[in-house]
C-alpha cells in the first residue's frame, strides 16, 4: 500500500527506501520482521547535520512496540525508545521494505535518549547528546545515569528486536 506525506516541504511516498540520510528526518519509521513473525518497529533519531558530511550516518532507535500486524502512527503513540545508536543508512533498506510513515515525537510523547557522545570531528569533547544534539556537559558523574553512544550494524537493530521481543517470551519449558 503506498501512502502519501509532506513532511518538511518535502512530498514523500511511502514506502520510501531511503539511499543517503538527505531526505528522510527524526520520526521517519520503518518496521522489521522477527523470527517470530511478528514485527518490530525502528525509528530516526536524528540526522546529521550537514556540516559534518555524513550522508549515510543516522542515529536511529527500537521502540518498544511489537505485534501481529504492521503499526499505524496511532499504534505507536507514548512508545518509549529502548536502545539507539548511531547506524549506517543500509539499516532501513538490508532489513525492512522501507520507511513507511512518519510520527512526530513530540505529538506521541516519544522521548529520544539522552547518551554520551561527541559531536564528531569539529567538537571531539565527551558531551551529553539527543542524537546530533548537545544537550549538556560531560561529567564523570553522568556514566552513572547515561549510557554510551556506540555504532551499531546492519543487523544490530534486528538483533536487540530478537533479544526483547522474542527470546524473552519463548516458552523454554
């Protein structure tokens, strides 16, 4: 089923299997098929800005959502993020059919994760960021509340969906 979108002045068409990080923005979700035939979502975090020149670099996030069926945007209201990382834009397109819509977080009460990071080559100092954002400074006291921004692969977002959703609910008896 395509659907239709303007987001950003940009006219989007669903599902849209993105090749570089140019036009697709923070809310833009895709879904993921696990072993269990269910589905779990993921979801951009952020974009990179472009003075830093990362056109296949997001940071995206596994909602903790998992069902039956393909979610609306209506499904995934108050979802909260479970982990986030920073992943190449080949995580959309090696394991699902694509974005297939787009939820605004602050609408959906979705809260991206504070984490531990830098800005990359132009500010390499330890900051506390919401995907490409600084929202405060390093501490050494923050490794206690914060975790790490780390890079994940292709199959990484897959694979925490696997562990949550579906190992945690088998039936080992």
């Amino acid at each position: 089923m395509r659907q239709t979108a303007v987001i950003a002045n940009l006219k989007m068409t669903y599902p849209f299997v993105p090749k570089s990080n140019k036009k697709i923005s923070s809310g833009d979700y895709w879904v993921t098929k696990l072993s269990n035939k269910s589905y779990a979502v993921g979801v951009v975090i952020d974009v990179p800005p472009s003075d830093l020149k990362l056109t296949r670099e997001i940071v995206i996030g596994l909602l903790d959502w998992n069902g039956n069926e393909i979610p609306k945007e209506v499904d995934l209201m108050n979802s909260k993020i479970l982990k986030q990382g920073h992943a190449h834009i080949k995580t959309i397109s090696e394991y699902s059919s694509g974005i297939i819509g787009n939820i605004d977080f602050t609408k959906s009460s979705i809260e991206p994760l504070i984490l531990i990071g830098s800005y990359g080559a132009n500010n390499p100092e330890w900051n506390l960021m919401k995907g490409y954002k600084i929202v405060g400074d390093y501490k050494k006291s923050d490794r206690e509340k914060y975790g790490k921004a780390s890079y994940w692969g292709y199959d990484y977002l897959n694979e925490i969906a696997e562990n949550v959703f579906v190992l945690k609910n088998k039936d080992w008896l």
